[in-house]
C-alpha cells in the first residue's frame, strides 16, 4: 500500500458515533460490533487482500501504533469521511477524520482528497516506524484480534530500509522549511582553510516553494542564488547576474543549476521533495549504504548511515537521520581536489508540516552583503 497519506491533509472534526450507540460510548467515540463500520476495519483483507468488502467503507492502509495498537484509515462513503480508528478491547476508537466529497469518500484505493491535515497528522504522530502492514502482516494482525502487536526495534531497520522511509517522509510531505550550513575545509600544502555557505527553504505542496543559498568560500564576497517556483512557473535569480532572464522551465533545473555554488544544498533535500534532480535524490540512494551506531545530534536521537553518493567512487558520505521525523540533520564526507582534500559538513535544522510564512515564499531578491 502506497504512503501517499502523508502528503495529504484532513480537516478538524471527529464525527459522531451512530445514534444507536450508547451515550458513554459514543462520547468514547468507538465503533462496535453493531456498527455496520465495525466490519470494515475488522475484516477487511483480514484473509489476503480482497478477502472481505464492504458498501460501508474501504480501508486504505493499517499500521502498528507507538502505544502499542493496530491501528487502519478507511474511507466511509455514508459518513463522507476518511476516518482513522485504533482498536481497543470494545471496539474501534476513532482518533481522527475528515470529510470528503461524495466521490473521494466512495474512491476504493487511494488515501486522498480533500484537506485532510488532521487523519494525516494523526497517522504520523501515532505510528511505528515500521512500514504499513502489508498483505501477510494484516493477516498476523487479525489473527491476533487486532490486539497486542509486537513491539517495535528500530534495531531492526537496515540502512536501505531508513533511507527508504526517509525519502517517503519527505516526498509526502506537507509542508517543509529549513535552515542551515554548509562548512567546507580546504586542507592544501598552504594550510587550511574553511569556507562557508548558509541555505534555507521553504516550501508548501504542492508548488509554493523557495531555496536561497548565500556561498562565502572566498573571502568576503557573497554569492547568492535563488530557486523558486508559484502559481506562475518558475524563477531564478543569480548574484554573479543579477539581470539575466531565468533561463530554466522546472524547479528541477533550477536546483540543478544551483549545485556548484550552494555546494549540493539546492539538490541535498529539496532534490527529495522534487524528483528527477540531476545531484538530489542521490543521498537517500546511496551505493552499497551500511547502518552504523546511532548517534546524537544536537540532542536528536539519529541513525547513523554511511554509503557512496558517487557509486563505488570517491570516500564514503555520512547521514545523520532524526530516528523519530526520518529527516536529514546532518552529511559529512571528504573529497579530493587538485593540491589536498577537502572535508564536508552540511548542518540541518528542518521542520515538516509545519505552518509556513508566505513572506517566506515569495520571490525577492535578498539584499547583498
């Protein structure tokens, strides 16, 4: 089952349990067994996928809770809602919803339509780490009544499965904004030198997006480059020249663009909100990846990972990935140049679905320092 859920968001209500529902109960907000929903979340796919359907609802995905519940979104076309129930010992416990459209709320496969921050929010805030259930995983989960499912290891996550669920937290995203650095030591026969670029991002799905990096590695001059997309297409401004005509037609090309002089930011994350950049994607595709001992990092708990971004080329590259969001803090590795080597760190301080500024959005050209 695609994660597509977390991209999407729901509105603010819960709704009522059924009039034929006790007044306690229903306050609880559960669905019981006398409940035409109750079938939904309890059966379905309960034997293999399209073992049981339902004209009352279609669940669209399940999943472990931290609090250790089984947990299934299921779209109920008599509600005209998307709802998120965890089960309990009576029942199902409703812990989110959202209306729909008439036809999203009878749509039998996708999680979407609508606003619907709120189911979405709660199947993030709610989940395991682990991936959703799959076909023989909602089988083990019914054979156990929907009750008591294993606990969670993050132990058991190997390096390809964290930059996996990295890459889909950030390709599902919301909303996301960040700020950051990239430090760059130049180790030559002359000594050392340290060379720094500050970025920051902002961006709301599906298109309002803004990068700016601002590269001082040499001396005090300032090289500025934005990347920016809207309603209206896509922009850029340069800088080195300031009055050129943005001379890209996609937000990929744009970040492309910016490599060099952002020193890989413009492609690091906002390549993994943006696929199809040349240098983006690449950190989450890292060749031959391993898991190394977990980290702290600035007070966040991290996997620790380390791969090739050039295959079987070049000194390995380390991630750093915040163990609860699965987002980015911080890359290291070194590189060779023509007279030493240079050592890389790109420091992160990101948010996700989080409310964005509009200022933060618009397109302007910063002042030049």
């Amino acid at each position: 089952m695609s994660e597509r859920w977390l991209a999407i968001g729901v509105v603010a209500s819960l709704l009522g349990c059924a009039a034929a529902r006790a007044d306690t109960l229903e306050s609880a907000g559960l669905i019981l067994p006398d409940d035409p929903r109750f079938d939904v979340f309890e059966l379905s796919n309960s034997a293999g996928d399209g073992t049981f359907r339902s004209p009352h609802g279609t669940v669209l995905l399940s999943f472990a809770s931290k609090d250790s519940r089984f947990c299934r979104a299921a779209r109920i076309p008599a509600d005209k809602a998307v709802v998120l129930a965890c089960r309990e010992e009576q029942g199902w416990k409703i812990e989110a919803a959202s209306s729909v459209t008439p036809a999203e709320a009878t749509n039998p496969t996708n999680f979407g339509g609508g606003g619907m921050q709120e189911v979405s929010d709660a199947v993030e805030s709610l989940r395991t780490p682990a991936d959703l259930l799959d076909g023989p995983g909602i089988i083990e989960a019914a054979g156990r009544g929907w009750r008591n499912p294993p606990p969670f290891d993050d132990q058991s996550l190997d390096a390809r499965d964290i930059l996996r669920r990295t890459a889909q937290v950030y390709r599902a995203s919301k909303s996301y904004i960040d700020t950051g650095t990239v430090q760059t030591a130049y180790l030559t026969q002359l000594g050392e030198r340290i060379g720094e670029t500050r970025f920051k991002t902002a961006y709301v799905a599906p298109f309002d997006f803004r990068f700016e990096s601002k590269m001082g590695d040499f001396g005090t001059i300032e090289v500025v480059y934005i990347a920016w997309m809207g309603r209206t297409g896509v922009d850029t401004w340069f800088s080195v020249k300031p009055d050129r005509e943005a001379v890209v037609t996609t937000i990929q090309d744009a970040l492309d663009e910016a490599a060099g002089i952002s020193r890989d930011s413009s492609g690091m994350i906002p390549g993994l909100i943006f696929p199809g950049t040349k240098l983006g994607g690449d950190i989450v595709r890292l060749t031959s990846p391993v898991r190394l001992e977990d980290a702290q990092i600035d007070g966040f708990d991290c996997f620790q990972v380390q791969g090739f971004r050039w295959p079987y080329a070049g000194d390995p590259t380390t991630v750093w990935i915040d163990k609860d969001l699965f987002l980015i803090r911080r890359v290291y590795e070194e590189g060779k140049i023509k007279d030493g080597t240079t050592k890389t760190t790109w420091f992160y301080t990101p948010a996700i679905n989080v409310p964005v500024e509009a200022e933060s959005l618009v397109f302007n050209r910063p002042a030049i320092e």
